[in-house]
C-alpha cells in the first residue's frame, strides 16, 4: 500500500528533500516521512514561517506539497511540478492572508 512504504526511511529518501529542507521539516516536528501523511504542505509553510520568523521562499511550499504528496501514493515528481497548483491555490486566497505570516489552512 502507498501509504505505508515510505514509513521507515530518512525524510532526505524523499524526492527533492535534501539536508536543508529536512532540518526544516525536523524544526516543525517532523522527523520521518510517515509525519507527512496526510498533512496539509500549506500549513507545513505556514509554521516553517511562524517558527523561523522568516518568509522562506514559495519554492519550499512547492517541495513541502511534493514530499506529503509522495508520501501519500503520489509518484515522485520534482518539486517544481507543484508551482502551477500553488500559484492557484494561493491567488484563490484572501488579499489579508496572503500578506499574513500566519495564515489561516488548516492547523498543523
């Protein structure tokens, strides 16, 4: 099943997640690519932002949406594969949350 063979390897087995984006991941609390499961890339972002007190760059949303995708049975595609459905998703979003570091997806 999809969802179960990525339990037991190393977030940096993931496509596109090398050692930079894996520290991310680990200062938001994810430790294992089964932390992914399920989750929200958005709201993913969104506490990477909070956390470091920074706007990390909207390529980092992209990798975050392709991992949990993986992750979730998606086949492995690169992390720029993801910019069109961000873009959208994002223009779709109030003016106030997009300029909001801390936006109102789904809670982590």
């Amino acid at each position: 099943m999809a969802k179960t063979m990525h339990r037991d390897r190393e977030l940096t087995d993931l496509p596109g997640i090398g050692r930079a984006v894996a520290e991310d991941l680990r200062r938001i609390g994810v430790r294992a690519p089964r932390d992914l499961a399920g989750r929200d890339p958005y709201a993913l972002y969104d506490k990477l932002n909070r956390v470091t007190g920074q706007r990390h760059d909207p390529c980092v949303l992209d990798t975050f949406i392709g991992a949990v995708r993986y992750v979730d049975g998606a086949p492995a595609r690169p992390w720029w594969h993801y910019t069109r459905e961000r873009k959208r998703v994002l223009a779709a979003q109030p003016a106030a949350a997009k300029r909001s570091p801390r936006n109102s997806r789904n809670p982590v």
